[in-house]
C-alpha cells in the first residue's frame, strides 16, 4: 500500500462470526463452557469469593494453674505454685513457666574471688586491675589476686558473695511435673467492619464444661495440658524442661458471617518457636535470673535463681466475611474471560488431526478475510492545458485545483 512501509503495520483485525453446523463441536461447546461454569462455581463457593473480609482484632489473656513439688540439694523440699513458677512477669500474649532452675543461696554484698572462667586466672596483684569490669564480670576488681580453690588464683570482686558457680542445668528438669499443669487461655476477637464480637469460651461453655473439658475429646475446649501442648508441637516436654525453649500457639479464626452458613470457632495448632538442638546454637533454651531478698540479723541476703523455662506465645489470625453484591458482580466479571478458551480449544482441534485438512482450510477461508482500505485508492485527475495527469487520494474535502496532487505523470506514460 503507499505510504505504509511495512504491510504488517498496516493492518487491521476484527472478529468474524462463522457458524458450523455440527452436532459434535456443538457438544463439545457446551461439554466445554459447562464445565468452566462449573469450575467457577466451586471456586467461588470453597474461596468464598462473593464475600467482602475484615481481619481480627484480638485480645488474649492466660491462667496457669497447677503446684508441683522438687527437693534441691542444700534447700530440702520446695513447694511451687503458680507465684512461683510464672517468673516475676508476664508480657502480652504469652506466658512463661519455670522447668528448670540454679539456685544461689544466702549471698551478701561482699568481697569474693571471681569465677575462673577462661582467661580470667591470675598469679599476682599486677595481674587485677582495680575498678575493672566487663560485660562477663560478677563484680568490681578489688585489685587484689586471692584464691579460688587448691588449685586457682582469681582477681577478688566486690559483689553479691558467694558468686554463682553452676552453669548446666540439672538434668533431669526439676520441674518436670510441670508437664501436667494446665492454663487457661482467653481470647477476645473482633471484626471491626462487621462489628462482631467473640470468644474462645462460647456462651454453651459453662463453669462444669470447664471443670471437665479435655482437648482430648473436645478441639474446642480452651483449658490446655502444658504437656499435650509441647507434644502436639512435636517436642518431648522431659527433654525440653532442662534448657526451656519457645512454643506457639497459634489461634486462628475463619469466620463466614452469612446468616444461612454463619459460622466462626476458633482452631488451635501449636508449634516449636526456637532452635531446640544445644549444638547447633550457641545459647540454647531460655533462662533469665530474678532473686529473693530478706533480712537475717539485720544484713541483707538473697537468693538467686537461673530459672529455665518454656514461654508460650499466643498468636491470633484470621478473618471474617460476608456476602457483598459488588464483590459477587467483581467476581463474575473477572471469569467472563474464562469463555474464551472454549473458542481457543476448538480452533484448535479444527486446525490438528483431528479434523481433516479440507475442512480446516475452508474454516479458516471464511474466517478471516482481508479487505483493502478503500479511502486509500488514487484519482488521476486531468487538465486541458496540462501534458501531465495528477494522482490525487480519493476522498478529499478539498477542491481538487487545491489538492496538492501525490505524484505527477506523464500521459504516454499512463497509456502504454
């Protein structure tokens, strides 16, 4: 065509309806869109796709209840309740219970040898600096080196004597029986676009139900075996006592808020937090100190505790939804494009084997036609007291003396 100088540029396509009377690829049309219906259907009902969602809001509070007994060498036997075994704090949404513990006893503001731990031995006085401390320091350096045992020579501190010397937990956990203490977790949840309020304790759940409930025969149940929870985890609540550790537990709620299928209870999975294996990490478990202080003969002494133990994070997820007619028209608009692979599909089935090669060519000859822009055709305009001839594009509003004219020819030219 002139002007163009790559056909291909110079085209344009538009659709054509060609209609085959055939009762097989009739059949297959149907077989075909049916099909997608179908799939469209199932994809809307199990995703839920005609809702609009909300996320959850949520609030968690626990009650641990149980009391076990130890005997520690030195101390005797010692009764632990929840004061005692819930460590001095609790952070939002999770809990922590004592395993495990190094116990201190009777230390006073005093002067005392260092612990020896590497590096830290001395022969003389010039070896101690006084005032000195680091950040593996029990106390200030006196400036004097003193004996440690038989054997060793440690700078003296002055610190909370006698300084802890125990760094291994005992093994096996003092704390065991705290694999059969139980809590009890609160949930409060919220869709703030619905406004719908919630609790993992539903209304059915009265005070016997609680006496009574287990996770064993009932999923919903909110009062949790401490030792059932690391085992669902896949942990063994004796190994993990001795140097504690993290568990999750993960709260999740998917709530269909329609009123024919209302329905939203929460579903409990629980899993290891931290990394469990003492030779792949440099500090294992989970420990922190706290102490108790009294008063003998008026002198103050505490006690230390190392206490290792298992914190239980309370994770909450999840998501509501309800029936929406514009999410609903969103999503049958977004899989009208689906239609179009029954046309693709028979395309090209007509185009294999699997239809002879005549009736595909004469398909494919009434489909697509190609058709000549016909405002691109050319006048050859002449005047009397002109030799040449003007080639003028048709459909100018112009005067055709005004045109300015494409090309000029000869009129013998144009003849031969």
């Amino acid at each position: 065509m002139p002007g163009c100088g790559v056909l291909g540029l110079c085209q344009y396509e538009t659709n054509k309806l060609v209609r085959i009377q055939s009762v097989r690829l009739g059949s297959l049309k149907w077989s075909l869109n049916g099909f997608i219906l179908l799939f469209i259907c199932i994809m809307m009902l199990w995703n839920r796709k005609y809702q609009e969602f909300d996320l959850v809001v949520s609030s968690v509070t626990t009650k641990v209840k149980g009391v076990a007994q130890t005997h520690m060498l030195g101390v005797g036997d010692v009764v632990w309740d929840a004061v005692d075994y819930s460590g001095p704090s609790q952070d939002r949404n999770s809990f922590f219970v004592v395993t495990n513990v190094i116990v201190t006893e009777k230390q006073k503001q005093g002067k005392c040898p260092e612990v020896p731990l590497k590096g830290r031995l001395c022969r003389t006085d010039k070896d101690c600096e006084k005032g000195d401390w680091d950040q593996w320091s029990h106390g200030i350096q006196t400036g004097s080196c003193v004996k440690f045992d038989v054997l060793k020579k440690t700078c003296e501190v002055s610190a909370w004597c006698p300084i802890e010397t125990k760094t291994n937990p005992p093994r096996p956990a003092l704390l065991a029986a705290a694999e059969n203490f139980t809590v009890l977790i609160k949930n409060n949840i919220r869709f703030p676009a619905f406004n719908f309020i919630r609790r993992n304790i539903l209304p059915q759940m009265n005070d016997a139900y609680l006496r009574s409930c287990q996770r064993g025969n009932d999923s919903l149940c909110p009062i949790f075996r401490l030792g059932d929870i690391v085992r669902e985890a896949g942990e063994k609540f004796s190994e993990m006592a001795v140097e504690g550790g993290v568990i999750g537990i993960q709260i999740k709620w998917d709530c269909n808020l329609d009123r024919l299928m209302q329905r939203c209870l929460p579903k409990y999975s629980f899993r290891r937090l931290d990394e469990k294996e003492s030779n792949k990490t440099l500090y294992p478990g989970l420990n922190f100190r706290y102490a108790k202080y009294n008063t003998v003969n008026g002198v103050e002494e505490r006690t230390l505790y190392k206490a290792f133990g298992i914190r239980f994070e309370v994770m909450v997820f999840g998501q509501a939804g309800r029936f929406s007619f514009i999410q609903l028209i969103i999503y049958i608009g977004s899989t009208l494009s689906y239609y179009a692979l029954t046309t693709m599909l028979i395309d090209w089935l007509i185009g294999t084997s699997c239809y002879s090669a005549e009736v595909g060519q004469n398909y494919f000859q009434r489909k697509v036609e190609s058709v000549q822009d016909k405002q691109k055709c050319i006048l050859c305009v002449s005047y009397v007291d002109e030799d040449n001839l003007r080639l003028v594009k048709r459909s100018q509003k112009k005067s055709l003396q005004d045109v300015k004219p494409t090309s000029v020819e000869p009129r013998t030219r144009l003849y031969l």
